[in-house]
C-alpha cells in the first residue's frame, strides 16, 4: 500500500499537468472562433468565461420551466454577440461584464429566497 501511494500521487500529477487549458464554457482545444481563440489566449477572459458559466448554470438550476426557457435564449443570443466581437479583448470585456451583471441580478433572486 505504501508503494501504491506515490504512484497514484505521481499519476495525479502528471495527469493534472497535461490537462489542456480550457475555459469553463467550452474546450480550448477545440477553440476555431477568432471570440473563442481570444478567450482562451488572455486569463482575464477566460476567468470571466469561468464566472459566467457558473452564475449561468446556477441561475438555470434555480428557475422554473418558463424562466429557464428565456434564459437560455438569451444565453443563445449573447454567444452570438460575443462572437460578433472577434478578437477584440476590449469588446469581449464589455460583453462579459454586461452578461455577469445579468447573471450577477439573477442571483439576488436566488439570495432573496434565503436563508438557506
């Protein structure tokens, strides 16, 4: 058992240091968009990409039926103005921080119905 330990430590390890960069809401690996290339080249945006998709997937989880529907389509149409926005870092920091604020709005929902 003692031997077995440093090995899965080492595999742990080695297996963290291969996994590809990815941003939460997509994997960069598979990046062809000049919006999603961006992304994933500047941290910035990629930690905005990451705080978005967990206020997006909480807000989801947290609405009913009608409610999850708009979300959704308005998700929908901001990936498409995001894509609008190309390369463009000062662009796609706008779009990000106008989505979270949305996102960040949904939340205050979700607070109001505490305590939990």
């Amino acid at each position: 058992m003692r031997r077995l330990i440093p090995v899965v430590v080492l595999t742990a390890v080695c297996a963290a240091g291969a996994a590809p960069a990815a941003a939460a809401s997509f994997d960069c690996r598979k990046a062809r968009t000049a919006d999603e290339k961006a992304i994933c080249a500047e941290r910035s945006l990629n930690d905005k990409d990451v705080r978005m998709d967990v206020l997006y997937g909480i807000n989801k989880h947290t609405l009913a039926m009608g409610g999850r529907g708009a979300l959704m389509d308005r998700q929908q149409q901001w990936l498409r103005d995001r894509r609008a926005c190309g390369s463009s870092k000062a662009c796609l920091n706008r779009a990000y921080d106008q989505r979270l604020g949305e996102l960040e709005n949904g939340m205050q929902r979700i607070y109001q119905q505490g305590p939990f």
